[in-house]
C-alpha cells in the first residue's frame, strides 16, 4: 500500500518553489501543492486550498501563512487529514503593531510600484549565513516577482484581522507538529514553546542554523524531520 500524499502549503508570495530542495530529498514522495494566490480573504484562502487537497486523506504541511491556514483547514475538515505539520507559523492574531504596518504597507503599494524585497528586509527572512547563497535568495525574490504586486496586497491584508485559534488547535484530535526556528527573527518560538507545553498531542521541533524560510534554508533536515513523522 502506498504511503498518503504530502499536501504542502506555501506562505506569502511563496509557490511550489519552495519546497523544490526539500523534495530532492524526498524521492518518490506523492506531493500535493496548493495555490491560494487568487484569494483575497482568509476563508477564501482557506476554501481554495480545501478544495484543491488530495482525495484521499494527507498529511498537510503548511508554511507562515501557509501554517496558519492549514490550521483553519484541519479545523473545518479534520477528516481529509491524517496529521497536520506547522512551520514557522503561529495560531495566533497579529498584534496591533503588525496590523498597523500591513496597512500602511498596503496603503503604500496601491499608490507606488513595488520593486521587490531590499536586502535589509531579505535579512528578516534568512539567516545571515544565507545570505549570498543565490540557491535560496534568488528563488524567495523570483517568486514573489512572478506573483507580483497584486498578490502581495491581498496577501498582506487577509491576515489583518485573522483570529485567535490556538486553543482550537488544541482539540484537534490528529498528530500536531510544530517546526520553527530558533532566531526566526518573525515568528518567535517562544509562544509555541508554552502552547506545546499544554498538549500531549503537540511535537515541538527546534532547528538551528535557519531563518524564517526554512524549506529553503534547511531542505535536508526538514524533509528527515517529515519522513520520520510519517
């Protein structure tokens, strides 16, 4: 019998690409992408990504924003599912700040074009040992060129208001794994270190070594991390 396809998730102005040198660590694996681009909500977002799953139940993996909308999926239909697998995302709201910023951000690029992500705002992303390793930059900068300006307004103002949901989390009744990186310097593991800390059915597991985009910046250690999960 074949093992259950991999659904994988992409986060803001991320597509099938970013899972690309993990996957080269996974020969034969069956894997499932989703697109959500074309949403301009959160349940829209979420809907679309139900829609395109796997017909037969998956293990779902879900990157940022990809992380927290395989949270709303799971919750909205546990069945398709067999185990649900979180990276450097979070179940909870933005705080004040961050909405602030989505908005002024969104504001701006209504009015101007956008040229792509500065190599101070790339640093918030990658660890600084990534930096210059083209194998990782360059596909986080095509990608969000190839979706473009639209996609990044929508993407940045969806999740303004996004809701609380962790203590929904905590009753799914379906292996929970969270992966996150220890200096993410945009998704801070300590929030997820005290919510693993309430569940028995939460795995925590902390990589070193990597920034926020960890399929790209650690490909290796985390498709080990997803087999033996599996």
């Amino acid at each position: 019998m074949s093992n259950p396809p991999l659904y994988l998730v992409p986060g803001t102005m991320c597509d099938a690409r970013l899972w690309g040198r993990m996957l080269d660590h996974m020969p034969g694996v069956d894997a499932h992408h989703s697109d959500y681009s074309d949403a301009d909500s959160m349940d829209g977002m979420r809907d679309a990504m139900l829609a395109q799953a796997p017909n037969t139940p998956c293990h779902l993996v879900g990157f940022s924003l990809g992380g927290y909308l395989a949270i709303m999926a799971a919750l909205r239909e546990p069945s398709k599912f067999k185990s649900l697998t979180i990276i450097a995302a979070s179940p909870y709201g933005l705080t004040d700040a961050e909405k602030s910023l989505r908005k002024r951000n969104a504001e701006m690029l209504t009015r101007l074009t956008y040229k792509g992500m500065s190599k101070a705002r790339l640093a918030q992303f990658v660890n600084a040992d990534h930096l210059d390793d083209p194998a990782i930059t360059d596909t986080i900068l095509q990608m969000e060129k190839d979706l473009g300006q639209d996609v990044l307004i929508r993407q940045l103002i969806a999740p303004i208001d996004r809701l609380n949901i962790a203590e929904e989390l905590l009753s799914l009744e379906m292996p929970v794994s969270f992966i996150m990186a220890e200096d993410d310097q945009l998704v801070p593991i300590g929030a997820i270190e005290k919510l693993a800390a309430k569940s028995d059915t939460i795995t925590l597991h902390r990589m070193s070594g990597t920034g926020h985009m960890i399929p790209l910046e650690a490909p290796a250690e985390l498709a080990k991390l997803l087999q033996s999960g599996f």
